[in-house]
C-alpha cells in the first residue's frame, strides 16, 4: 500500500475562479506517491489525474509541465521540506539544526524512496533537472550560504571562507551515504559532520 506523503499546499491563486487547496492537495500527493512506485518515467499528467481523481485539464491549468509539477510536489512534501537554518546567534548551532533536520527527512520513507528517483533523472531530463536546481535546490542552498556570511560579520568564521563550499558541505556527505555507500545515517552523523567542517572554517 502507498506511503502517502504529508501535503502542506501553500500556492498564491491568481485572479478569476478559486484555486481548490483539496485538488493541489491530491494533486501533488499523487505525484509524490506516483514518483515513490514509479519512478520520475512513471509519472503522467493523466496518471497522477487519475490518482488523484481530478480531471486531466485540472492538472494541465496549475502546471504547464510534469517537471513543474514534480519540483513543487517535492517542495510542498513536509517529509522533504528540510526547514532552512535558524538565526540563533551561532553559526555552528544553525548548521547543526539544519543538518539534523535534513538526515531526519531523508530518513523517512517518502524521503528515501522518492529522492533517489528524482536524482536519477537528473542527467536525462534536462528540463527537471533546470527546474529542480532552481526551484528546489537554489532557495534552501541560499538560506545555508547566508547563514555563512552572517557567520563571517559576527567573526566566527574566517573571512576567506566560501559560503557556497560550506553550503554544498553540509549536504554533501549526507547524500553520498544515502545514495552512493548505502552507510547508516546514525543520531550522532549530523554532529560530526558540523564538527568536521567547523574545524576548516571556524576562527580559531
């Protein structure tokens, strides 16, 4: 039986007829859910229609493609949405928060089973893989790269630090066990991986 995915539908409506939160909701669930049992070759605008009991035209005047559709099912997914780094006043402790919380989301089972799919896709779909790196990746890779320089201003972090290396750093390792060596992503993993960066970048 499908996992369904938490849905958490946030869409701005433009003028004319309401937008129905119900069939964004259905809508994207049946994307994810498809994308989770089919793979991103699976999924169809008529398939996830038909998943989600809406008519195909329904489906056609909310996303003009299926790499749209797939971007915003992954982003409005709860499971996938990891939160993007605090403000607390300390840069290590914003990384730590968000680290944590991206190993707790691709632990859970949409997670896990919906990414790698995605991922994939990437080198032959150009198109998903523009809209994915811009839509999806881009806006939370810009929230870690921030938090960086807010680091560098407060004097935690050596001024000749690259945010955009700390940024791809602090997912980087995580991806690679999750995809690549299959390695466990323990309770204590989030921890030394922000303890092995603070060593390259922290003032000593």
């Amino acid at each position: 039986m499908t996992n369904t995915a938490e849905i958490d539908v946030d869409v701005s409506r433009p003028p004319g007829r309401p937008r129905s939160p119900e069939a964004d909701r259905a809508i994207l669930t049946a994307t994810i859910d498809l994308l989770a049992d089919e793979g991103y070759g699976g999924v169809t605008m008529e398939g996830v229609a038909c998943r989600a009991g809406v008519g195909k035209a329904t489906v056609y005047r909310r996303w003009a493609s299926k790499s749209a559709l797939v971007v915003d099912a992954l982003s409005a997914c709860r499971e996938l949405g990891t939160p993007p780094p605090p403000d607390t006043g300390s840069l290590r402790a914003d990384l730590l928060v968000f680290v944590q919380g991206f190993r707790d989301h691709i632990r859970t089972s949409d997670a896990g089973r919906v990414m790698p799919a995605v991922i994939a896709e990437l080198s032959r779909s150009p198109e998903l893989a523009a809209a994915f790196r811009e839509d999806f990746v881009q806006p939370r890779r810009a929230r870690v790269v921030d938090a960086v320089r807010r680091g560098v201003e407060r004097g935690e972090v050596r001024a000749d630090v690259d945010p955009e290396l700390v940024a791809d750093g602090v997912v980087a390792l995580l991806m690679h066990r999750f995809l690549v060596t299959g390695m466990e992503l323990d309770e204590g993993l989030p921890e030394r991986v922000v303890d092995m960066l603070w060593r390259g970048i922290g003032v000593k």
